[in-house]
C-alpha cells in the first residue's frame, strides 16, 4: 500500500483510497467500519499525543502511577465531522474535518489500513488532503 501526502487543510482534509480491484459490498463495509471507529475515537479525543503516559512508559506497565490531574488538564484533541464514503470505480474518498486532533490521529489510520490491505482487501494507494481532477468535490466546485 502506497501512502502520499497532498496539500492538508486540517479542517477541509479529504482521503483518498484507490483498491487494487473495484471493492466489493463487503470491502466497502469494512472500510466504512474502519473510518466510522476511527473518527468515532476521534470525536472522544482519543488521539491526544499530550498525554501518551502509557506509551512513554515502555514496556513495562505494572503499577503504572497514572497521573488522572495531568490528563484532565490537557487541551482537548478533537475531531469535529465526517462525510459520507464515496466509491467511484477502484476509488473511495472520504471528508474529514480533523478539528485539534493530533497528527497520531493519521498514523493510527495508516497502520490500521496497512494491515486492513494485508490481510482482507488490497488497497493500492492511499493519499491524504488534496484533490483529484477525475472526481470534482464542492470546493473545487465553486
């Protein structure tokens, strides 16, 4: 799976996918469940990489003292909306709105769908922000 970057508006951020086949009923579900649990964890503002105690304890966490004060202090991390998933052809996109969500938000996604494309559908490209001249969107639209 090929992972580009385009031009990233955090608020305006469209994903593109580009399956090596045209996805069938049920590679559309699981991408549509793998987008929806993403945001999903995003809207509770699960990608705060503020407070990452349990990652930067390492390996070992028995009896990790989680400091409970320095979470609720953080700033929220929050995604704010999602578009529906559009197919056209081998092509899948979807519209996010990133709000403050952290960039770990997208490395989460990236590693979920890297393995999503190994072990169920192959996915062949997927691209973050941008657009794409075959398939107009409303801002480009304008």
């Amino acid at each position: 799976m090929n992972v580009s970057f385009r031009e990233c508006d955090w608020f305006d951020c469209w994903i593109w996918f580009r399956f090596a086949n045209a996805p069938t009923g049920e590679d559309r579900q699981y991408l549509e469940e793998i987008l929806a649990s993403w945001y999903l964890l995003g809207k509770l503002g699960g990608f705060n990489a503020v407070n990452l105690q349990v990652q930067e304890a390492g390996a070992d966490i028995s009896y990790l003292d989680y400091d409970n004060e320095a979470a609720a202090d953080d700033m929220m991390s929050v995604m704010h909306n999602q578009g529906e998933v559009e197919y056209q052809g081998e092509w899948a996109r979807c519209w996010f709105d990133l709000g403050t969500t952290d960039a770990l938000a997208l490395d989460v996604l990236l590693n979920t769908l890297r393995q999503f494309s190994q072990d169920y559908t192959a996915i062949a490209e997927v691209m973050v922000g941008g657009r794409l001249d075959f398939w107009p969107t409303e801002a480009s639209d304008d």
